[in-house]
C-alpha cells in the first residue's frame, strides 16, 4: 500500500518532517527532552540540536526546559511547539487523504484502460 511522508522546507537550510514532529511529540508525552530522545533511541545531544534547530527555524522556542534541581528538570512544549505539531499533523492528514484519493482515481483509470 503506497504512504505518503511529509517534510516542509521552511527556508534554505531547514525542514520539519514526521522526525523531528515525533521527538516534540515524546517530550510532551514524558515531560523530559532526554526521555523523549531515550524513546526514539536519540542522544540527548542529537535531540538538543534538534530542538536549536526548530527555535531557529521558527523564531521562538518550542520546548520550555527547566534545569534539574532536587527532583530534577523537566521540558514541555510552548504555544509555539503545540502548534507546530497539531498544523503538521493537520497537514499531514489532508496530504494523505488527498493522496488517497487520487491513487483510487488511478487505479479505476488502470482497470478502465
């Protein structure tokens, strides 16, 4: 069955993609960026960056991370992070319906033809 895989290139030198949406996804679920990477099976480095990366590309963090202290630190999503997910995930919901869709079209013109 054919899928559809989803990166936005949002300038030159950056892109958000289903990677990069999962590892904000696994830092909301578990309240912490390194168990969020440990989830994906990410270096807490790697995430790090990537999370850098998105600040940058959209201007304003996406993680809110609080140091550790006595019962250690911890991370959630902005407004901004929030909204990252949920417009990509709508995105790529309508892109795979619409995908959907036009791959039933051709296939009714193959066995028309």
């Amino acid at each position: 069955m054919p899928s559809l895989s989803l990166r936005i290139n949002l300038d030159p030198d950056g892109r958000i993609g289903p990677g990069k949406i999962e590892l904000l996804e696994q830092i909301a679920a578990f309240g912490s960026i390194s168990a969020g990477a440990r989830q994906m099976n990410m270096s807490y480095k790697h995430a790090w960056d990537l999370v850098e990366e998105m600040n940058r590309l959209f201007g304003k963090p996406v993680v809110a991370a609080q140091t550790g202290g006595k019962h250690g630190g911890g991370a959630q999503l902005t407004p901004i992070g929030l909204a990252v997910v949920s417009r990509f995930r709508a995105i790529e919901r309508a892109a795979t319906a619409a995908a959907a869709q036009h791959m039933a079209a051709l296939q009714a013109e193959i066995e028309a033809a």
